[in-house]
C-alpha cells in the first residue's frame, strides 16, 4: 500500500529536504505546488502536481489520485517585507489557501496536518525566551497570517476531529549535507544565503538592516535550526500523528541566538573569506530578538537537533552554493 503525504510546497527549500526524508523513511512525497517561489527541479523525490491552494477542485484532484495519509503543510508566502507592504497577499494565498486545503483534506477523509507556523506568530517580546505559552501578538502580516491559520485548524479541530501537530519555527538555515537539495529563493531575502552570495561574488555587498538595536552589536538576534534538524522533526510530527496522540504545538528553535553580524563573522571564518558589507535602514516588522525557550519537542517528540550549530549550517550551506545545483 502506498503511504503517500501530500508536501504542500514542496519545491520550495524546507519542502523540498522533507521531501528527501520522507522518501528515505519509506513514504511517498507528493509535492502539490503553484511554482510561484519554488522550482520544479527541487522535485526529486516524488510526483510533482502543481496546482495553487486556492484552486479546490484541482486540490480535489489530487486528494483522489493519492489518498495521502497525512499532509505536510508547508506552501505559504513568507517574506516579513512584503507582508508589510502587500498584507493582501498573505491573507489570500496563505489565509484562503490553507482553508481551502482544510475543507479538502476534511471532505476526503485526510484529517492529519504538519503545519508549518512560524515564531513570528508571538511578535515582539524584548527580552524574553519564548515558548509556546507566551502570548501570540504578531506584527506583521505574515505572523498575522500563521497565528490565523493555527486558529483555523483548532476550530476544524472541533468540527471535523482534524488533528494538526504545528510547529512555529525560528530562523532555518543550512542545506542538504550531500548537496541534492539547498536554499535558493528569488528574491532572495534570507541571511546565510545572502551572506554566501557575496561571499561568493554574486552581489556586490551585504545590506545589514539597523545597527541601532538594543542587542550587544546593535544588529537582530535569531536563533537557528538547520533545515535537516527541522525536517526530521516534521517526521516525529507525522509519527505523533500516526500514533493518535493528537493536536500538539511545538517551538522548534535551539535556545541560542546569533546576531547578523555573528553570522557574518562566522561564515567569514568558515569560507576564510570576507563578507562586503553596508549597513540600511531598518525593515519594517523585523523584531529585535526572537529566541526559544522552549524543551517540549526535545521532551515530547524526542526531537535532538544534531547539525544546528551555525559552523555546521554555514558549512552545509556553503557546499551546496559552491558544488550543487545552485542557481546563479
């Protein structure tokens, strides 16, 4: 029998590595993706069906043709940015999108969910390490758009005995070690690629946003978690799921935060290479500190994050720039 997971999203970059894992912990990736942000050559592990969130019947479709056991929710636009300057955007594809996709997989049967959600769904909380208790006050419209997803699967919770393990996530970085899959957006608006792409003379110079925040260096601390690490969660997530143990929320991030300019000082050290760099004007919605203070996956799931050490993502991601399929 086919143990099929509908991946949404997943030619995207975290997609795409649970698309590997998944293949290797004996199911079926099928990845359901507009290609707007993804690429159809990240799809190497499983059928590709492309289709958009908010078209039900194609969604329809596709349930039909694969009777997923689960899906993988990780389609979703997610540049903080452009949620300031277009919030319209992200309460169309993300909001309807995943309703859309809810009111499918319920009229099909297909009640069990990994959503991907975002600490970006708590907002600014200086000084404070976050778990999954803290208040959820979202500034922008991408965190806005998350925390109402979430809201969306307890209500279908209730209704339908949808069940959903969620999972806000902090700063993902890194890349697949053997380099068949990596980080790749265009625009490209994440940090370590950013960093390796001057590294690598593909931009001129880094734009560091603010050097005015109250931190030690005056730039932004995130905590990071490699995207393999993040990966092997989603599939404790799946097993928690299979075993019936119910709705469940979970930080994944490693209580460590990184500065942007320890970042670049660290893929400096890695690379043996200098990072050009300049320092902008602060973005709009970005908080000054965003860390986990949260043991529950490690407690819950059994979830050990093994490469999130930032030498480690920086050497993952630094070998799938120089040596795979990257595109320039």
């Amino acid at each position: 029998m086919d143990r099929n997971i509908l991946v949404t999203g997943g030619a995207g970059y975290i997609g795409s590595h649970a698309c590997k894992y998944l293949k290797k912990a004996g199911y079926t990736p099928v990845t359901y993706d507009n290609l707007s942000t993804g690429w159809a050559d990240a799809v190497k592990f499983g059928p590709l069906e492309q289709g958009d969130l908010c078209d039900r019947a194609r969604l329809d479709e596709v349930f039909e043709k694969y009777q997923p056991l689960a899906v993988m929710h990780f389609g979703a636009l997610s540049d903080v940015g452009q949620s300031m300057r277009e919030p319209g955007l992200y309460w169309r594809n993300n909001v309807v999108g995943s309703l859309t996709l809810i009111e499918a997989m319920v009229d099909t049967g297909c009640l069990n969910m990994v959503f991907s959600s975002t600490c970006a769904t708590y907002g600014e909380h200086d000084g404070v390490t976050l778990d999954e208790n803290c208040e959820q006050r979202p500034i922008n419209a991408y965190g806005a758009s998350k925390k109402s997803i979430e809201d969306m699967l307890a209500n279908f919770s209730g209704s339908h005995g949808l069940q959903a393990v969620i999972f806000r996530y902090f700063n993902v970085a890194g890349a697949d070690p053997e380099a068949e899959v990596g980080e790749f957006h265009r625009p490209e608006t994440h940090l370590v690629p950013l960093v390796l792409d001057t590294i690598a003379g593909r931009r001129d110079a880094l734009t560091v946003f603010g050097e005015d925040y109250d931190t030690p260096d005056g730039t932004c601390i995130r905590d990071y978690v490699h995207v393999v690490d993040l990966v092997d969660a989603h599939l404790l997530g799946l097993k928690w799921l299979e075993e019936g143990k119910g709705n469940r929320v979970f930080n994944l991030g490693t209580g460590t935060g990184f500065s942007v300019k320890e970042v670049i000082d660290q893929a400096r050290a890695v690379t043996n290479r200098e990072v050009p760099h300049v320092v902008g004007e602060r973005r709009p919605g970005d908080c000054t500190r965003l860390v986990s203070g949260s043991t529950r996956a490690k407690a819950e799931l059994g979830w050990i994050p093994r490469r999130s050490t930032m030498d480690q993502m920086i050497r993952d991601a630094w070998k799938w720039h120089m040596t795979g399929d990257y595109k320039n």
